[in-house]
C-alpha cells in the first residue's frame, strides 16, 4: 500500500466520517449514519446486542431512540490505529421511554464511553460500544449506586 492508503491521508478520511457519522446520531439523522457504513453493524458489549445488517440497525435506532429521544454523544477524544479510530464521549440522555421494559424514569444520565469504529481499508464496518451500564442504571434510579472507594478508604483510617 501506498503512504496515500495507510498514512494521513487515510485517517483524515477515517476521521471526517467518524465525525460524520456521531453528528449524525445527534440531529438523528439516521439515514446519514446508515450511509457511513459499508454494511451497518453496531455491537453494544455491555448488553451483549448485535445489530447487523440495516433492518436491525434501524430497529436498534428506534428502540433507543424512544427510550432516551434526547440522546446524544458529547466528543472527548479520538485515537487512531491501523484498524480504525477509537472515541471517548459522553454519552447522555433523559429517560422518557420504555427500556426493556422498564418504564421510563424521567431522569438523565451521563456516562464515559469508548466506541470503537472498525474499518476495512476507507469502508466503516462497525461500530463496537463500551460503557459501565451499572453507571446508566443507577443514575436512572434503577440500581443502587455502588460505594466509592475512595470513600471507604477514606472512612477506613
């Protein structure tokens, strides 16, 4: 491969669709998201879902999207590597939908994530997601938040 095809240029390209492509999600603008991937494919590894193929990812886009209508990514930094580019964000929202089955809450969370944007050469493959779920629960009112130990070395002393 040519420096054109592995080095800046390359990641400029990955990162102009990055970008894109989180915009995207934030205006819910779905049909521009759809249009970054090659083949959509979203992986939430917290929940264990995988939304491959279009139909998928746009049931995906609807059930979220109806939990949480106000959900958006508030961008902290991207890393490239020789597969793709690696996001921190937070990710935010308000709970006013059903979620699995739970009934809305009405409260918001904000929660540090990293998705990882996988390409094939300039083509997005997937999108693969991490977050600490028990985060989202508990500031939803859904989970007890867990104890900092920050706190209980402090109360150990």
């Amino acid at each position: 491969m040519s420096e054109l095809t592995t080095g800046p240029a390359l990641r400029e390209r990955r990162e102009a669709l990055v970008r894109e492509h989180m915009e995207s999600e934030n205006h819910h603008d779905f049909e521009v998201t759809l249009g970054t991937f090659d083949h959509p494919r979203y992986e939430i590894v917290p929940t264990g879902d995988v939304f491959d193929g279009e139909e998928a990812v746009r049931r995906y886009f609807e059930d979220s999207r109806t939990a949480f209508p106000d959900q958006r990514n508030e961008l902290i930094a991207l890393h490239h590597t020789d597969a793709g580019v690696i996001v921190e964000f937070e990710l935010k929202g308000t709970h006013e939908g059903p979620l699995r089955g739970i009934p809305a809450t009405g409260k918001e969370f904000t929660c540090r994530t990293v998705a990882f944007f996988l390409f094939e050469d300039e083509s997005l493959v997937c999108e693969r997601v991490y977050f600490d779920a028990a985060t989202i629960l508990s500031q939803l009112g859904l989970v007890q938040p867990a104890p900092s130990l920050g706190a209980t070395a402090a109360d150990d002393r």
